[in-house]
C-alpha cells in the first residue's frame, strides 16, 4: 500500500504537467499531505493565503488527478497551522469550505440590492419564496457568495438539513462518470433528495442533452417535494441558445435577479471589507486609488488586496501608495485574460460531450469532426498560435489540415446560424472558466 506521501508525489507529478514551476514551488513546495482515506485528502499548507488559494484555484485538478490515479472521486481538505482536523462527512451533501461566504461578508449595493435581498429571503422561508431562484451577472461580482451565503444560514439554522452544491460541469462530470460506472441509482439518490439544491455556472449543460435531461428530471424532482432551488449563471435563461426551452422555462418560474458591476462607494466598502478580512489596514487614499481603478469587477479588487498581503507577508513590505500601484498593475495584467489551448480544447470537448482524446484523435465521426474544427478556429482566434503549433496539438496535423479545418468554421459562420451559436456558447463557457 502506498503511503500518503506517496500518492501525493504522484499527484504533484501529474499537476506539474499542467502548471508552470513557479506556480508550483509557489503553492506547493511546503505543502504537505497529512490524511488519506477512501474519500479524501487533507493537506497542511503554511498561510491562510496559500489556503484560499490552493481551495479555490487548485482543488478541482488535484481532484482530477486523485480520479485518474483512484478512479474515484475525493474531497480536498486544506488546513493551516491551529486548524483542527476535521471529521469524515459526505462531501456530496456539503458546502465547499469556504470562509466568509456568508450574508455578514457581503457588501450591498445599488447593483446588487435586489439579489441580495431576494437571496436572504430565500434563506428565511426555503421551498416557499421564489423558488428556483436564478441569479445571473458576469463573472466576478458576487453570484458564488450570494450562492453559498444562502446555503450556509440555512445549514447554521438546521444542520439536519440536507444540501447540495454543485457546479454545472461538475454535474455534467459526475453524470457521465455514474453512467459509465453504472451507478445512475446512486446518483439520483445524491442529488433528488435534498432539501437545498444549489447549482453554480449552469451556463456549462447548455447544448449537453443528456445533461439537460437529468437535470430537468432532478429539477423537478426537487421542486415537487418542495424545496428549494437556487441556481446562478453568467447570462439570463433567453440567451443560452442552446438550452432546452423545458429548462428554460422552469428557471424563469421562480425569480431571476441580476448583480450589475459595483459603483463607486460599493467598490470602496467591498475593498476596506476585503482587507480587515485579511489583518490588512489600507489608508483611505490607498482604498480610492483601488476602487478608482478597478471599477468592472469584485474579484479583482480581491485580487489586488490578497497581492497586497502577499507584498506584507512574503516580501516584508510596508505597504503604501506605490505599493497598491504595482498590485494593481500585476492585477490588470493577470487579468488580461488569453485562455490557454488546454482549457479551449477542454471546453469545446465538454459541450460536445465527448473526449479529449477523442477531438485530439483521429475519430472521422461527425460530431468529433465538427468538434475538433471548432478548437482548432478557437485556439486560432483566441490564441497566438501559429498554424504548426495548433496541428501539433492534435497528433501532429499538418498546417494544411488546421487551415483547411479552420476556414470550414469560418465559411460556416457565414451561412450557418447554429453553428455561430455553437462558436458563442463555447466561448462564453471558456471565458467563464476557472483561470488559472
């Protein structure tokens, strides 16, 4: 039998095929394993910091890793120093740990008042007050909070209570894999029977029919029991153009809210909020030039005040005005967001259903086919790589091949509608992804 230590090698080994060395000397150098069991690893780390992060950017690939290495899926636990270890639960009936995602933490504002308050109403009678609730805005003004705030007051209230959060590929994922396994039943009975269901980015099952179906039948399920749905997205139901009108119909019978990015004074509170959380004191002046310069996007002005801890933390800063310049800067420039050919290539398989081997391979189905021309127009579109580059990501097809693949798109785009809604959707998902 191998030993944590071990299978946390293995581990390391697969994410270094996928991330940069520096990325993982920074994150993962003092990182270390401290329990493995059937369902889950717990990792020590040295900071709260390198906790959120590693939580938030990294639990999902080393859950993929742990799969590929197990073919089973684990929750990924991730301490600091003084942190107790926690007991085992069912991580399929639990809230990520995530802290400060409450009702507490989030800062109200005209572009937000309306979710907000609808969120909250959902938390004080579940099942009664709008039911689904779906909110929508673009990514990084506050869905997952309001998302996750909802279910943690109602988990505070009644522990008994029985919740569920899952993102719409992670769904997408786990469906394919019960199908596969031939534990559909078990699936069912995971996600049918709660009394919370929430759904985050339900934007990914669009255009995955198989997907849609369960999910319309989980849906149901649910509400005709009477309890509560609670769904986000990046766009409202009437411009996913792929999603089954049944679907469509049922989010829109609740209440759909919008978030809109923040003003001014939002920008400035969601900043002082942001760095109190963190143990950091920011000068007014400091808090102005960020909320002055960040104006589209919370998760951004996080982002500057986590960069500004790690300036205190890791390089024993005193943090001034020209301090929050360069975090800023770092910041924009991160956020300049080129998707790398691995996530185009991941995205455009997942809405075909299919995989990735399959549309790197040489498979001459139809909908392989259609699929791997797609990727190939999108890496040339959203990416810098020349046409030898694309070919040799798909066993080393030659530039003709890409040209020729890319020039049917780009004819098809002219006088073919679904396939130009084909082409928007997967962007839209590849723009919604985690970026790493």
């Amino acid at each position: 039998m191998n030993s944590v230590k071990d299978i946390w090698q293995k581990v390391l080994d697969i994410l270094a095929t996928q991330l940069t060395p520096t990325a993982m000397d920074t994150w993962f150098l003092d990182c270390v394993p401290l329990e493995l069991d059937d369902c889950r690893l717990v990792l020590l780390t040295s900071s709260e910091f390198k906790q959120e992060i590693i939580t938030k950017r990294f639990s999902d690939r080393i859950k993929a890793a742990l799969y590929d290495l197990f073919a089973s899926d684990f929750e990924v636990i991730v301490l600091t120093e003084g942190d107790d270890l926690p007991s085992g639960k069912d991580s399929a009936n639990a809230l990520p740990e995530m802290a400060g995602y409450t009702f507490d933490h989030f800062i109200v504002g005209n572009s937000n008042r309306f979710a907000h308050a609808a969120a909250v109403a959902v938390s004080d009678n579940p099942g009664k007050t709008y039911n689904p609730l779906f909110i929508y805005g673009h990514s990084g003004l506050g869905k997952t909070h309001l998302l996750l705030a909802i279910g943690n007051a109602i988990q505070q209230r009644d522990p008994r209570k029985r919740i569920v959060y899952i993102k719409g590929d992670e769904f997408t994922n786990q469906l394919v894999r019960a199908i596969k396994n031939g534990t559909t039943e078990d699936f069912h009975n995971k996600y049918r029977n709660v009394d919370l269901f929430l759904v985050d980015d339900i934007q990914f099952i669009a255009g995955k029919q198989q997907t849609q179906n369960e999910f319309f039948h989980t849906f149901n399920s649910i509400y005709e029991a009477g309890n509560q749905i609670v769904i986000t997205s990046d766009r409202p139901p009437q411009e996913m153009a792929t999603l089954d009108d049944r679907l469509r119909t049922r989010f829109e019978w609740g209440l759909m809210a919008d978030i809109q990015p923040p003003d001014l004074e939002t920008r400035m509170a969601i900043t002082r909020n942001k760095a109190a959380q963190l143990g950091l004191m920011l000068s007014d002046d400091a808090v102005a030039y960020i909320a002055d310069n960040i104006t589209d996007n919370i998760r951004r002005l996080e982002g500057v005040v986590k960069k500004l801890t790690a300036y205190k933390e890791i390089l024993n800063e005193i943090i001034d005005i020209d301090s929050v310049k360069r975090a800023i800067k770092d910041v924009i420039k991160e956020g300049i967001y080129t998707p790398t050919p691995e996530i185009i290539i991941r995205e455009t398989a997942r809405y075909f259903q299919i995989e990735e081997s399959e549309l790197r391979g040489q498979s001459r189905s139809k909908n392989v086919a259609m699929a791997r021309q797609i990727s190939m127009y999108l890496i040339r579109t959203l990416t810098n790589l020349s046409l030898q580059s694309i070919g040799e990501m798909y066993e080393g097809r030659n530039h003709a091949t890409v040209l020729s693949s890319i020039r049917k798109v780009e004819n098809l785009l002219h006088t073919d509608q679904h396939t130009g809604i084909v082409v928007r959707d997967i962007t839209s998902n590849i723009n919604s992804s985690e970026r790493e």
